[in-house]
C-alpha cells in the first residue's frame, strides 16, 4: 500500500494550496507533519506565485493510503 502526506496550507490571498510527498515513513507522527510544516511555513518567501505568498498558514496535514490492485497485466507476453 502506497501511502502520501498531503500538506495543506492557506496562501497569502486566502486560497488553499496543498503539497504531496510520496514515500513517507508509515509511523509518521502527527509532531512530526508539524514540525515539518513548520520548517515549509519558514521558508514560504520563496514560493511565490504570480507575487503571491504560496504557503502562509498551516490548514492540515493527512497521510492518503492508496492500494492498487492489477486487474490484467501484458507484461512479460511475447509480442
């Protein structure tokens, strides 16, 4: 099973913009989405889009667990 964080923050003219990291830990904390959250916020002078500030204000942070399940595969079939 995959699992995503998917960060979400408020931008400097109030929408939402959200950031997915594939890959994490399983065990990941909530402290640990926080802290990390924190240090994005810290740095948010260099995103900017179109002169706007793109990630200013922690909304939420969620892990997303996506299982795939192969229904057919052609894989290895001589062609």
């Amino acid at each position: 099973m995959e699992q995503t964080l998917v960060v979400s923050f408020k931008t400097g003219d109030g929408k939402t913009a959200s950031v997915r990291f594939q890959d994490v830990p399983a065990d990941i904390s909530e402290a640990t989405a926080s802290q990390f959250m924190d240090k994005l916020h810290g740095i948010t002078d260099q995103f900017v889009k179109a002169g706007i500030q793109q990630y200013v204000t922690h909304v939420a942070a969620k892990i997303v667990q996506t299982e795939t399940k192969d229904l057919y595969t052609n894989e290895g079939l001589a062609e």
